[in-house]
C-alpha cells in the first residue's frame, strides 16, 4: 500500500520554509536553485512513497532529470539566460502533460 | 607543484556522499588540525561538535538548504561568544571569532583531503534549529558546517580568477610590478 510517512512530509516543509527563510538575504541566484532542489525532493518522496499513480503517460524521470541539469547550471556565473532558456523547454512540455491530464 | 600547493587546489566542495561511517578517531583529528589553526590574539572561542549519529543527521538535513548528499558526519563549527568578548571586545566577537573558524575550516578540508576524505563547507542552514536541535547554550553560537564523507565524485574545478586580474605587487592596478 502506498503511504507517506508524516516525517517525510515534515522533512520537506522544513526544508522548503528554511530555504524560504535563507532566502531572504541569500543571493537572489539561489532562488531558483533552492526551488528546483525542493521540487526534486518533493518528487522522490512522493516517488519513493509510491503515491503517484501510473496510469498517466507523462515521464516524470526525464522532466526531473532536466531539472537536475539545469540546478547543476544555475549557480553558474552569467548562467540566467541559459537557464531561463532551459526552463521555458520544460515548461513547454509540462503544459502538453498537463493538458493531456486535464 | 609543492606537495600542499597540489592538496590545496585538489580540495573540492562535494556534495555527494557514500553511506560509509567516518572512523570517529578520524573525525578528531580533523577537529586537531582545526585548533592548530592561527586565531586573533589566541583567543580559540571555537567550539566544535562532531555529529555522526543518522537520525540527528536527518534532522539537521531537513532545515540546512545547503547541504547535499548526504554526509555520514558533520562537523559544525561554533565559537563562543562570551569568551570571544570577555577577551577581544566587540572585535574579537564579532569579527576575529568568525576569521577563526574560517582559518580552522580550511584546515579540516584539507586534511580531509589529505585522508581522501570528501567535504563540504556550509553556510546555508537555519541558525534557529541548529541550536535547538545540537541543544547549544546562549553564548554558543554556530558559524560552519563541514560535511564530511567517502564520496565516488571528484567535480571538476569550479572556475578560478586569473591571477594577475586579481593580485598586484605594491600598488593596486600596477600590472607586472616588478
Ligand atoms: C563561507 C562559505 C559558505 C559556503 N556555503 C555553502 C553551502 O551552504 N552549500 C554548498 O553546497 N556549498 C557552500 N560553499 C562551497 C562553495 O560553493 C565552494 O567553495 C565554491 O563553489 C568553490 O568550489 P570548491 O570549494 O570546490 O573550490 C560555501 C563556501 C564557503 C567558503
């Protein structure tokens, strides 16, 4: 049976609201960073939790393996277009996924 | 290339570590190094706490944004602020304790280097839960975390400024001052 732990849910509110609260004075190219490392947590738990049901056709592996790269890049020196560049790919593709779901 | 000179450019950040544990004798003499360090009018208000125990790890994790991978210890650099002010004054709390752990940090990286052990220095971590969570008293403050681990990963590089762009002998912009 698929289940998530509430201390898997809690570890990711913490994280998610530290990340908020570092934020706040921490360089503004972190911003990014920090919201694609909790949308990759937020994945593998959800993932590991086995919640998310199967019948859709959507490839979340290779979505969050886009992300990845682009965490990789992003607090890279003149990276903001780039990655800008690279995200608008992936939004692309989310918005064909999720006019497929809905 | 010197012997140091080659540890001191082959020290990486890592941020990918195997589960192996650290042999705690190991850890100790990352934080003997640490105190050999130079510190402002030798004062050494730094404190050091080792965590290698995986369910304060976990914790620690959940409200430390910046730290990855998954370190088997943490070495958490503290210092305490009423000695660092009942023997340097405001200057000696506010800013020689904090040049001193950085001088102590540097050391543990590099002898963890030396150990071909992995590290990770860490700034980004919620100071509020950190000293709930380590139980640290009033007048301790934390500075650092250093990760610390086997790791498979050597990162390349991260890009270095050039030299002669960034440093000059006697005054400032002479390029080639000889
Ligand atoms: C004061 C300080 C704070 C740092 N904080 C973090 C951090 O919170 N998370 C992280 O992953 N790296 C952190 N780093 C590591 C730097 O990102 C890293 O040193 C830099 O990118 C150069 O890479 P290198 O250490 O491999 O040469 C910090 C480094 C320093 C000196």
């Amino acid at each position: 049976m698929s289940e998530l732990s509430q201390k898997e849910v809690l570890k990711l509110i913490s994280h998610m609201t530290s990340s908020a609260r570092g934020l706040i004075y921490e360089p503004k190219s972190y911003g990014p960073f920090r919201l694609i490392d909790s949308i990759i947590k937020l994945y593998q738990t959800l993932e590991e939790a086995d919640v998310i049901k199967e019948n859709g056709e959507t490839d979340f592996d290779e979505i969050i393996s886009e992300l990845e790269a682009v965490k990789r890049d992003c607090l890279e020196e003149d990276c903001q277009e780039d990655c800008a560049e690279k995200l608008d790919a992936i939004i692309n593709k989310l918005v064909v996924e999720l006019n497929k779901e809905i | 290339m010197g012997e140091l000179l080659n540890l001191i450019k082959k020290r990486r950040s890592i941020r990918n570590f195997r589960n192996d544990k650290i042999a705690r004798d190991d850890l100790a003499e990352l934080v003997e190094a640490a105190i050999w360090a130079p510190s402002g009018g030798n004062i050494q208000s730094w404190r050091f706490i080792i965590v290698d125990d995986d369910v304060l790890l976990e914790k620690i994790d959940a409200f430390s944004p910046g730290l990855s991978g998954n370190p088997p210890a943490l070495i958490i650099l503290c210092y305490d602020k009423n000695l660092a002010y009942k023997k340097g004054g405001k200057f000696g709390r506010d800013i020689l304790s904090r040049m001193d752990i950085s001088m102590a940090a540097q050391n543990i990286m590099l002898l963890a280097a030396e150990k071909a052990l992995a590290s990770c220095p860490v700034k980004s971590f919620n100071r509020g839960a950190l000293i709930e969570l380590l139980k640290l008293p009033d007048k301790i403050e934390p500075e650092l975390l250093i990760s610390v681990g086997y790791s498979f990963v050597e990162p390349p590089p991260p890009k270095r400024d050039k030299l002669e762009e960034i440093c000059y002998f006697n005054n400032w912009g002479e390029e080639n001052n000889e």
